[in-house]
C-alpha cells in the first residue's frame, strides 16, 4: 500500500519495466508498436519510459484520474451491459493526436497530480464504488502495460471483470502479455488514412493493422469507435478491414469536436446517418453512433427483423475535465433473451454476459 501523496511525474517513482529488451547499451521497448529503441537517459515516444542504466525504467503504478463509470461510456455496448466500471487512467501516450480531448493527461502532462496506488487499493476502491469491473482508459493502457496487468490479474482473483480503451497500438507482446487478464476493448481508430496517421498522430495505419490483427486474436470481446472527420478518406477501407475478422463487427461512430490544437469543423450529423447507412450496407450487424442524444442509433436493433432490444438513452458526460465529449448511457430496456437471441425472429445477438441492473 502507498500513502496518499500527489505528486508530478518527474517526482515519482518510476520502476523497472517487464516488456523489453536490452541492445547493447541500449533497450528496445516492446510494449506498443513504436518498438523505441532507447539510449541512455532517452525517453520514448510516450513520455513515460525511459532507459536508465541500461534497464526499462516506466512510470507505472500511478493515477490521475479515477471515476465509476457505466460500462457503456467506454463505449462498451454488447458487454455486460448496465454494468459499472471503476475506471483509472494515468498520463502519457504513444500518439500525439494534436486534436486529442484529454491532451492534458496524453501529451501536456508535466504539471498533472498523480496518486501511486498499489492494485489492492485500486479494488478497494472499485469495491467502495460497487463497480463491476476496472476500466483503463483516460490514456492510452500499453504504456503502462505492466501495471494493468497486475491491477487486471487481481482485478480476476477479486471477482471483476476488466476493460481498457486503448488506440489498438499495442506490441504482440503486449497481447500475449495481457490476455490472459483482460476480457474486453474498445479500440478507437482515428480515421484509415496513412498520411494523416503520420501527421496528426505520429503514428503508422500500416502498423496499427498488424497491431488490430493481434488484438483481434487474443480471445477478447473487441468493439471498434471510428472518428468520423470531414475530410476521412478511409472509411470504406476501414469497414473492409474489420469485416475480415469472423464473428459480428460491433462499430461505434464518433462526431470530431476540434479540441487541443485542431480547429477543424465539428463534423456535420447528416455524415455520421450516412456513415451508419454505409456500415450496415457493408454487413456490419451492430453500428451505433455516440453523439446524438435522443435517437435510435444509440440503442441496439436487431441486425435481422429490426425490432428494439436494447433501448439506451444517452447523455452529455458530466465530467468536463477528462474524456469532455464521451456521452454517458442509461439502458431503458433490455429484450435479448437469457440464451442470446432477438424475441420476434429468434436471429442470435452477440452480448456479453447478462445484463447488470443499477439502482
Ligand atoms: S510504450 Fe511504445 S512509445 Fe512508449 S517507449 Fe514503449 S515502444 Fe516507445
């Protein structure tokens, strides 16, 4: 256990990593898909580890924001629906999005408070906040690969579930790493460009797709967010990507506020509709988009006879200070039968775990 004392990333206490190796006198991060190659004293693309005398070195174990969630604010649809995650974030990423909402934890990190907590606390914590699950999210979790890791194989033996929000760009090694201990992800794909990719994110869409195909093998329920900006160019090779993968696609579409340094035009509803009517025609089962509060594209239809199953009601976020645009959802009814199937036609809908009802 650790006391309760904030402190700022450069005054805390890094520790020696797991997932790398040593070149020489240098080490090879093997957490996301950047794969650093870091001198001495060198920090990698993330901000948040670092080669020191020759070893790994992360800044793990520490919190900057904590909050009980429903599930579906991740945004996590078809798994364990109405259910309530306690969700932990800390700083850095491994992109550099300049249109990030939560770019004072991600990128501008310097000043922000962080608790050390150790992950017995953090499932006391849940249990105080009679959470059904832990979420990391908030920053991107491969950073901190390690950390989650321990948190979710306690989280396990504790009697939760886990889930984490993450950019998809995780190692294989990452994956294998993680697998046995996470159960669920919502991967947030920016758009299926490769120059914008380069240049907004200081990121490779090549190799976020070799990343997306371990991911997709690692036995977890996988929901996918697609940012839908005015000027994507990808969507189409996006849908072709996912629809590879065997089992019901489950997508979620994302309106583009300009925030941090981007100054683009908030994207226009009528392109998210058309956006939605484009997943469908592609064969994509369950398409949902987050940001318009009142209408059916919240809620789970049946891909088959169309009738209502999982009426949801979406709201603004209450929290301004992290994650500011990620709607919130109430379930207002729930008609999936106990064995998985729509009522009227009998079609088999994919959800995960009975539904948890919430005070
Ligand atoms: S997590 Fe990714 S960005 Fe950070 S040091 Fe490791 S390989 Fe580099």
């Amino acid at each position: 256990m650790y006391r309760d004392e904030r402190v700022t990333a450069s005054e805390a206490v890094w520790r020696r990593c797991t997932l790398y190796v040593t070149e020489g006198e240098c080490v090879r991060c093997s957490a996301c898909m950047h794969a650093c190659l870091l001198q001495q004293g060198q920090y990698g693309v993330c901000g948040v580890r670092m080669n020191r005398g020759g070893e790994l070195y992360g800044l793990l174990d520490y919190v900057s924001h904590a909050r009980a969630d429903p599930i579906e604010r991740k945004p996590l649809f078809h798994y364990r629906p109405g259910s309530l995650v306690y969700s932990i974030g800390g700083v850095g990423c491994n992109f550099a999005c300049d249109f990030c909402q939560n770019y004072m934890v991600s990128i501008e990190f310097a000043s922000v408070e962080l608790t050390r907590v150790a992950p017995m606390q953090i499932i006391r914590q849940a249990r105080t906040q009679r959470a059904d699950g832990i979420a990391f999210t908030f920053n991107e979790p491969a950073i901190s690969a390690e950390s989650v890791h321990d948190i979710s194989r306690l989280a396990h033996k504790k009697g939760f579930f886990t889930a984490m929000a993450t950019n998809g760009y995780l190692s294989k090694e990452a994956v294998d790493y993680l697998s046995p201990h996470m159960d669920a992800c919502i991967v947030g794909v920016k758009t299926f460009d490769e120059e914008f990719y380069a240049r907004s994110c200081n990121a490779s869409l090549a190799r976020l797709k070799e990343a997306l195909s371990h991911v997709m093998g690692a036995g977890w329920h996988v929901e996918f967010s697609y940012l839908v900006r005015n000027d994507d160019r990808g969507y189409g090779d996006f849908l072709s990507f996912i629809s590879q993968f065997d089992g019901p696609q489950i997508l979620h579409l994302g309106k583009f506020f300009p925030s941090y340094k981007s100054t683009d035009d908030e994207t226009p509803s009528e392109m998210l509709v058309s956006y939605h009517r484009k997943a469908r025609d592609a064969g994509i089962e369950y398409v949902y988009i987050s940001d318009l509060y009142g209408s059916r594209y919240e809620s789970t239809v049946c891909p088959s006879c169309g009738a209502m199953l999982i009426e949801r009601e979406g709201s603004v976020g209450d929290d301004t200070v992290i994650s500011p645009f990620c709607a919130s959802y109430d379930i207002i009814s729930y008609r999936v039968t106990d064995d998985g199937h729509c009522p009227d036609c009998g079609h088999p809908i994919r959800v995960e775990g009975p539904p948890t009802r919430r005070d």
